[in-house]
C-alpha cells in the first residue's frame, strides 16, 4: 500500500517549478469528513525545499503530520493515522487558497479540505 500511494503521489508530483503563487505558512482548514460531516482547525506549511514540505493538520485533539509537495498549482501531501495512511491533493488557487480531495486507506470515498491562508 505505501509503494502504491507513494506511485501515486509521485505520478501526481512530476518534479518541476513552482507557480508564482508562493506556499507555506499557516492556514484555516475547513472540510467534510468521509460521512459528510464538518470539521475545522489549523494547518502549518514548512518547506523543505522548493517543491518539498511538511505539514501539520490541527483538526481535533490529535495533531496530525504529513510531507507535502507541489507542482505548478498541484500540492498533495500524505500523512499516517495509526495504521491508515492518507492522501490529499489540493488544487493551489489564485488567491493561494487551496481546494482538495482526501481518502484513508482501507475506507471508502472521499473528504474535502480547503485551507486559507492566514498570515
């Protein structure tokens, strides 16, 4: 499963420059879980490099942290919840807001999440 999810990323994430709309930083997450229920918190960016990142979700009482990476206005990040890993992929707005879809492994559909900047 991780050979797979890491294919995944890496076929999503072809190495290349970033769009002119710069990441990282702290945003406001807002999204529907897999029941369609809402959630909200905090996320933080930190770049690693120039298409490289981490990220830490604050969403409930657990902080939840990932690695991340971009291309153009692509940005997926994969992250593990106990046993589960996780996979999001964003799309980088204008505004540099991003849009995106996540799954969990072993479950069924998917979420959504948009995270706003707030610096």
């Amino acid at each position: 499963m991780k050979k797979l999810l890491a294919a995944a990323v890496l076929g999503l994430l072809v190495a290349g420059p970033a769009s002119a709309q710069a990441i990282g930083g702290k945003y406001k997450v807002e999204g529907t879980n897999l029941d369609g229920s809402h959630y909200s918190g905090t996320a933080e960016i930190v770049l690693t490099g120039p298409t490289t990142c981490t990220i830490r979700w604050q969403t409930g009482t657990t902080p939840t942290e990932g690695i991340c990476s971009r291309n153009d206005r692509a940005f997926a990040a994969a992250y593990a919840i106990g046993d589960a890993i996780g996979l999001v992929a964003y799309k980088i707005n204008d505004d540099g807001s991003m849009d995106g879809v996540w799954t969990i492994s072993g479950k069924e559909g998917n979420g959504t999440e948009k995270l706003t900047p707030t610096q």
